[in-house]
C-alpha cells in the first residue's frame, strides 16, 4: 500500500549570519557556550556564516546579522557597509561593537603616535583609523552590549528580532539588579565599582562572581552629573573612577 | 496571656525540628556587617545579633522576579494560564522594623484589585519576630515611627532573656507549633524579666530626629517646594537602592517574555524603583519626575504623606535600611531633621 507522503513543512527559516572586526571573538565563543539552549535557537534561525564554528559561506541576503568588533580601519568601513546592504536587520553585539569597549582606548592617543607604538617604523603601511563604535558608521538596529555579551540577553534580542519587536537595553544602573541579588554592595568591600554609573541588563553578572563592574556596558544615558558624595564616602581618588571609565566607555566621546 | 519559654541551648533542637516541617530562613552574615535571610538548618548559621539584612523579608511575600502567567498565542484566541509557585517558610528573627514592613504590604496588597500571588504566598509563611533589645546602628529611627516594640504581625515572637528566650504566643498556628514542640509555659519571674527588658528600652530607645512624629505629615503638607529636596537630588545617583531595600516599597514593573518557538511565553513582574529615570517616563518620552530631587522627594512623601492619607500609617518603619545603602550619604533622619527646620 502506497503511503500518501506528508509534505514536509519547509517554512524557511531566517538566515542569520555572524560577523566579525576589531575583537577578541570572545563572544562569539560565548555562543558556542550556548550548551542545550544551542539547539532551541537552530532550531528557530537558519546560520549560514559564523567563522568561528562553521566554514560554510552565503552569497544571498541575510535576515539577520550579528556585528562584534568595532571599526578600526578603511577596509573594515567598506566591509561593514556591504554587509549593512545585504542585511534586513543588523544587531551589534559585545562592548566593542555596541560602545567601542576596549578598543576605545586607542582614541586616548594621538593616532600615530599608537600607530608606531604597535607596528613599528614601518607603520604607514598599516591603515589604521580611530576607533568606531558600529553605529558610527552604518545603522544599527538592536543592541547588545557587554563583554562578553550576557547570554539570556541575546536570545531576548533575538526573539525580539525575530518577531519585529524592539528591544530597550536597560537604562538603569547594574546595582538595581545587583541589590536584587542581594550581593554585598563592593563599596562595603572596599572596592571601587563601576555599577552606579553602567546600564543594567546582565544580571550583576561580575558581582554576582565576587568581582566589580568594569562598565563594559557603557555609561547609562544620564549618569549622575556629580559623584562627590560617593568620591567622599569612600574616600576615592577621582582619577582613579574616570581611568576605569576610559577602559570601555572612550568611543562614548565620539570620533572626529 | 500566653507565653512560652525556649532555653537558649535548646534553639538548635527548634530550628532543626522545624527544619523538618518547613524551610526555615534566618539572617545569616555575610560578611563586612552585611546580612541577608537565607536558609539555615541549624542555629548555628543564624546571626541572633544582626543589623537589618540587606533585603528586608518582604522578598519572600513578592519575590524580586515573579512569574505571573504563561502564554500560548499558536492558535487565533491567545490563551493564559495563571502561574504561582510557593513553598512553606518559616522566617526566623525578623526586627520588629520588618513585621511593621509586612503589615504594610499586606494592606497594600489586600486592597482591590487584590493580588493573589502576594495574599496566597503569605499564607505559606510562619513569622517568628525576634525583639531589639538595643539599637542595631545610628541609621534606624525606629522610636520616632514607634516600631521598637512588637506590635503584632507575628505568629510567634522571641524576646532574649539572657539564658534563654520568652516566646509570645500571636496565633493559633504559632499556639500548635509551641504546644507541639512541647514548650514551657513561662513563669510570673520569666514575665517579670521581660517588663524589666521593655521598660530599659524606653531610656535606650528614643525619637531619634527630636522631632513629634504628629507634626511630619503638616511639615510634609508644607514642604513641597522645599530646598531640601533639591540638595537631595544634587547627590543622588539614581542607583534604586533606597527602594530596593526598603520594606514597605513594592513597585513593580511587568513584562512578556516569549520562548524561542515564537508561541509560547510568559509575563514576568520584576521589581521596579521610582529613582530610576525610565520609571515615570511615558509614551511619547515625557518623564513626570525628570529631575532626580523630584524623584526623591517622591519617595519620601510615599513614607510619609500619602500612606498616611490612605492607610492612616507611616511607611517608613525606621529600619534605616536607605540609609545604610545610599552611597551618596542621603541620610534620612537628616532629611526630615532640614525639613522640619526650615518648615518652622
């Protein structure tokens, strides 16, 4: 007897797509990290490019683009905004996209002054350009901030982009979910944190681990004009509060 | 009158039979004179001697992150299913700071609409207050709200006696517990002993901003536009720590979350703080208190102004948890002292 053969469902899935820059791939790798939720998010997208785990290349649109890295050179320019014309939505991932993150740091330097430091004599063979957050040079259409990016919150980001929803990153500082989970606040340990001052959104994530904000989220949209009461009260060295700043947040100043 | 008596050698035996019952969760240290209530299984882990933990008990009655329903929206009319998950508690050696916390949040919360979450977790939950006999730190003003003595919301209540504890007896559930456990009943000198603890508290214990608490809701009434409040803001980080650890703060915001099959999901309420800038930010961005000293000033009047137009109740329990926290030294007491100086 002839079975009539079940059509097999082939709603296509979204073609998603993974792209790097100026990073330390850290967090692509915390995607190979998914562990069991892995197989819960192929099972909903289609990867056709992700050069840490897959060698497989795509010539079509995308449906969805993940950027880590910021922009650091020409060639990175041109390359992000091809890839911007074959993508319907473009998510930023990791400080280094979302804020510059450590990259920033560069931005503290005359630029070929560091350009010299790191190649040598010879550095005008190397392009070498400020460093960009990927909004400063294509459009971007969510955030995902964090080094590394906080798990739970880029499949939040990827349902949202999935179902055409926006996301708010958080824009409130970590101690609201730090005292959430009632960690000892790391001022009463004695420690410079950076958590009043970063945008929330990663769970407390380092205090929860026994270590302080490094705001690798980025500033929150207005952080407190005036933090001499805090300076006082702990008796810190404002110095000490905006050179840690300088670790992710430099790009905030903007690229000339 | 019904009162009890535990020897202090015999709390071990208590928590561990009541361990047997229930969860039972106690202040535990943790460290750079912090505490939080957590679970024990011993009197051992417990800090008898704490100042107020880091979070008051009322995350047991509202959790931080509480799942309200789940969602199915695979087929044309959605459908939702309520969600409440709740296991028996016992909480051991709350101040009497935070019985007045609970109170407050059970007339908050009993008002209509009711919510069921909170009114069915508190059932689940056996209180056993345990008496300050002296002050914990500078920060609380307990006397001033007239908090330091017990005041019910209890179902059993300790007193420390030296040697041992005196229990009051406040229900039914906590009269089968001590029966059950086969607690003495306390003597005439055990009662005598307690007066003696209560009435030394009176000279420890007194209103600690020298202000009458009669007058703050008039000094209130005036102190609208008061510069006070635009200090406040000059130092306030926006962080929500102060709301966060307060005890009678219960603010929440409310979200759906949906799985990664596109179809199924559910609506979560987190806590929320009206210190934050998005809290009182609406459609369209207009914020209703944009600057932080009107954010602040918020806060003070939900603790002494309007509870007190509504539940006839002061908010503030005089924990001196917001105190404690701030880490831009916005002080309460010396909040309310500036306020009702210059409404003179």
């Amino acid at each position: 007897m002839k079975t009539e053969k079940q059509p097999v469902k082939t709603a296509a899935k979204p073609k998603v797509a993974f792209f790097d820059f100026a990073c330390c791939e850290g967090c692509q790798l915390q995607i190979t990290n998914f562990g069991e939720l892995l197989l819960d998010v192929l099972g909903a997208v289609d990867v056709v490019e992700f050069r840490e785990a897959i060698s497989e290349k795509w010539d079509g649109d995308y449906d969805v683009v993940f950027i880590e890295g910021s922009i650091g050179d020409h060639h990175a320019e041109e390359r992000l905004k091809k890839i911007r014309a074959r993508a319907k939505v473009l998510i930023a991932y990791g400080s280094c996209a979302t804020t510059g993150g450590v990259n920033g740091m560069k931005n503290s330097f005359e630029l070929d002054e560091i350009r010299q430091s790191v190649y040598g004599k010879d550095y005008k063979l190397f392009d070498s350009t400020p460093t960009k957050r990927v909004d400063q040079v294509v459009k971007v259409d969510y955030y995902i901030n964090g080094c590394p990016i906080y798990i739970p919150e880029l499949v939040e980001v990827l349902k949202c982009a999935l179902r055409g929803l926006p996301y708010s990153v958080p824009d409130n500082p970590v101690c609201a979910e730090c005292k959430l989970n009632e960690n000892v606040c790391m001022y009463e340990r004695g420690l410079a944190c950076l958590g009043p001052w970063t945008k929330a959104g990663c769970n407390s994530w380092c205090v929860n681990n026994g270590n302080i904000c490094y705001g690798c989220r980025g500033e929150v949209t207005n952080p407190a004009k005036n933090a001499n009461d805090v300076i006082g009260k702990y008796n810190l060295k404002p110095e000490l509060i905006k050179a840690k700043f300088d670790m992710y947040n430099k790009c905030k100043e903007g690229v000339k | 009158m019904n009162y009890h008596i535990l020897k202090k050698t015999e709390l071990d035996g208590f928590v561990k039979k009541l361990a047997k019952t229930m969860k039972v969760c106690a202040p535990v240290a943790k460290g750079h004179n912090n505490f939080a209530f957590e679970e024990v299984t011993s009197a051992g882990e417990i800090a008898l001697s704490y100042i107020p933990t880091i979070l008051p008990p009322k995350k047991y009655f509202m959790p931080p992150r509480e799942k309200m329903l789940d969602f199915d929206i695979s087929e044309g009319k959605p459908k939702d299913t309520a969600s409440f998950d709740s296991e028996k508690i016992a909480l051991f050696g709350v101040h009497t700071c935070d019985l007045a916390g609970i109170q407050c949040l059970n007339m908050v919360f009993s008002e209509k609409p009711r919510d069921y979450n909170y009114i069915l977790r508190k059932e689940n939950v056996f209180i056993i207050g345990l008496e300050c006999n002296g002050y914990c730190d500078t920060h609380a003003s307990c006397a001033l709200v007239g908090n330091h003595y017990p005041n019910g919301g209890y179902d059993l209540f300790f007193t420390d006696l030296g040697e041992k504890f005196i229990i009051h007896v406040g229900t039914q559930k906590g009269e089968e517990l001590v029966e059950g456990m086969g607690l003495e009943k306390a003597s005439p000198a055990d009662l005598s002993a307690l007066d003696k603890v209560r009435e030394g508290k009176k000279k420890t214990f007194q209103n600690e901003i020298g202000v009458d608490p009669k007058s703050l809701p008039a000094i209130f009434a005036k102190g609208v536009d008061s510069k006070v409040w635009t200090d406040l803001g000059a130092k306030c980080v926006s962080c929500g720590n102060c709301t966060n650890v307060c005890p009678t703060c219960y603010c929440f915001d409310m979200a759906d979350t949906i799985n990664l099959d596109l179809k199924t999901g559910s609506r979560n309420r987190t806590w929320d703080s009206c210190q934050f800038e998005t809290f009182a930010t609406v459609a369209g961005g207009e914020n209703f208190r944009e600057e932080r000293g009107a954010r602040q000033r918020h806060r003070f009047y939900r603790k002494f102004k309007y509870p007190l137009d509504k539940f006839y109740r002061a908010f503030c329990t005089g924990c001196g948890r917001c105190t404690r926290t701030c880490m831009a030294k916005i002080n309460l007491k010396d909040t309310l002292r500036a306020l009702a100086a210059e409404s003179k």
